[in-house]
C-alpha cells in the first residue's frame, strides 16, 4: 500500500485538526488521572502514546461510518467526535453521562455518532462491526466499519473467526490492531510467535499491513486506502499500528513489567510532539497558535469538569435502568 502521506495534500486547517484532537485526548486524560479519587469510578484504561491511531483512523472515515472500540475507549470516543461534556460526566457516573453514568470510560457509547461502543470482553469489538458490517453490505449502504483491538485480542478465536467471515463475505470492514507491545503484563514477543501480527491476514486471503501508529499521516494515509477498497466492494483489510501505552494497562496497574528505558526509548517517539515538530518545520503552526491551541484544550477540558461536577448523581431505585432487559424483577425496563 502506498503512502499518501504527503503534507501539501491537506490544507492548514485539516492538519491542524489531526493537531488539536491528539492533544484533546491526551490532556483530557491527563486531567481525569489528576483528578483521581475525586471521581466516583476513576478507573480509566489508559491511552496516552497511542493518540494518532484513534485520530488518524478515524480522519479517514465519515460520520456515517461506523467503530467498534475496544476497553481504552475514551481515545476512539473523543476521535469518532463524541460530547466531552457527556463523556466527563459518563466518566463521573452523573445521568448527565453519555451512558447516564453506568459505563464509565470502559464501556462508552454514542450511537449518534456510530461509535458502537468501547468493550471490556479483550476481542469482542470484531464481531460486533462483523454484523455491522454485514448489515451495511445487505443495506447497499456503503458504510465501512472500522473495528479497533488489541495485539492481547489477536490472539482470541473471535478475532480469527470475523477475519474469515469478513474475507468470505468481503465485508466492508478494516481491522485495526493497535499493538501497544503488551497484553497487560504479558509482551507481544512473550505470546505471539511472529514479528509483524500484519501476516495473519494472509491466512485469510486479505491484505495485512504493519504501519508506524505513532505517526498520525501513515495511519490516516492507510487506513483511507484500506477504506476506499472496503466502500468500493474489496473487502476488509488488516492493518497493525505499531505503538506504546505510556501508562500502565489503567490507573491502578502498578505497572512493574517493563522497564525505565523501555518507556523512555518510547516517549521519545511521541505522536504528538513529533507531529508537532513535522508541523512547525512546515510552517503550518507556530508558536503562538500552539499556546492558543493549548489554552482553548484546558479550557474546553475544565468546562466540562464543571458539568460533569454539577451534573445529577444516580438515583440508587434506577441504578439497573438500561443495563438488563427485564431483569428478574428488580426495577428497570
Ligand atoms: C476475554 C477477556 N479476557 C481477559 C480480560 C482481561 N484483560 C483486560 S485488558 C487485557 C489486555 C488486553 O490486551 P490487548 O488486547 O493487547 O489490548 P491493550 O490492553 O493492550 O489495549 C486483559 C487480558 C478481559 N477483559 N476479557
């Protein structure tokens, strides 16, 4: 797959964005960290490091196409364009929360942006957008799917089973593996016995590629080819973006298994500052936009700290409302 990957193909304004949403979803994570402890549920799977996969994929798609998220929700949900108003409350478990505060950051959801929801099951985001998938191929829709999961999930039947189908079918899906180089504790190299987890694809006759997920242009530029097959009829294509979780695997991993150097040697391949520097080194931004685009993020961020703090705090009677169907007669709907 070529690399479309070429600055004076976008305007200003586009590369700015791709900018402004890395920073979004880093600093809005930064905050609701900082902010442990005062949040009722602080548990937060971590995403920071990994921001241009979410950002890049999800610039190569429209609003009418759809994602299946994986338990590091937030990024996809900020990515895919969802409420931060909304998503800070979810995460303060306020009624005002996009999932009235039942899911927290684990198992966000908006529907109205067809971001089909983050997971705790590690691979069961695939066979979801598999349905999807199928559903937007029968509808003649031409909607693409694009399904997020960890290098841990490559490893799960269910992933194997909705590549073979997708292939089968040739279902208008893209398979996005974000290898952040753990399974929790567990090393990809540890659980996995090739270098490239891309090869899996051959082995269900569709495109595999590995690509640097922390170079936001390469993961925009080739999940949009990998899109434009899938709309036009090809079929799903797997695309592994190499990356780093610079925390631990939440907020309360002691995060013992990798070492200082290990995570230092990462940081230096920020997706954010060195897209930042590509960025100044182009002319695009300069230091005075990058103050005012810091100061509009914070602000952004702390106004919706204040809404999630003045929003509604559950009624303990309605805690299983939209959680079960008819539970055995305890309350809800
Ligand atoms: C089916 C299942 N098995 C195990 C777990 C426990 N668990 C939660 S996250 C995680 C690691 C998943 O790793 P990976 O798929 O690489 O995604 P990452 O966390 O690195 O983004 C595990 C094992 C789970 N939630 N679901």
């Amino acid at each position: 797959m070529s690399s479309l990957g070429n600055l004076k193909d976008w305007s200003s304004a586009e590369l700015i964005n791709l900018y402004k949403k890395m920073l979004l979803i880093r600093e809005f994570e930064q905050r609701i960290t900082k902010d442990k402890g005062k949040i009722k549920s602080p548990l937060v799977h971590t995403y920071i490091g990994e921001e241009a996969i979410a950002v890049g994929t999800c610039a190569a798609i429209n609003e009418e196409d759809y994602i299946t998220s994986t338990h590091r929700g937030h990024g996809h949900f900020i990515a895919k364009g969802g409420d931060i108003d909304s998503l800070m409350a979810e995460i303060y478990g306020k009624e005002e929360g996009i999932c009235k505060g039942r899911g927290g950051s684990m198992h966000v959801a908006d529907f109205s942006k067809n971001m089909l929801g983050a997971n705790g099951i590690v691979g069961a985001g695939p066979p979801i957008a598999l349905g999807v998938a199928l559903a937007s191929k029968m509808r003649k829709e031409k909607r693409v799917v694009l399904t997020f999961f960890g290098d841990g999930a490559a490893n799960q039947g269910m992933l194997h089973e909705s590549m073979n189908l997708a292939s089968i079918w040739k279902l208008p899906i893209v398979f996005v593996l974000e290898n952040n180089m753990y399974g929790w504790s567990t090393s990809v190299e540890y659980a996995t016995a090739i270098k490239d987890l891309s090869l899996r694809a051959q082995g269900y006759g569709m495109k595999g590629f590995t690509i640097d997920g922390n170079d936001v242009i390469e993961v925009y530029s080739t999940i949009k080819e990998a899109v434009d097959f899938a709309r036009k009829g090809g079929g799903p294509t797997l695309i592994e973006c190499k990356t780093y979780r610079w925390g631990g695997q939440m907020t309360m991993d002691a995060d013992n298994y990798r070492s200082t150097e290990e995570k230092e040697e990462w940081k230096k391949k920020c997706p954010i500052e060195t897209y930042k520097i590509k960025l100044i080194q182009n002319e695009i931004i300069d230091k005075a936009i990058i103050q005012k685009i810091e100061e509009e993020t914070l602000t952004e961020i702390e106004l919706s700290i204040k809404f999630a703090k003045k929003s509604t705090k559950p009624d303990t009677d309605t805690v299983l409302d939209d959680i079960y169907k008819n539970p055995l007669n305890l309350g809800g709907n």
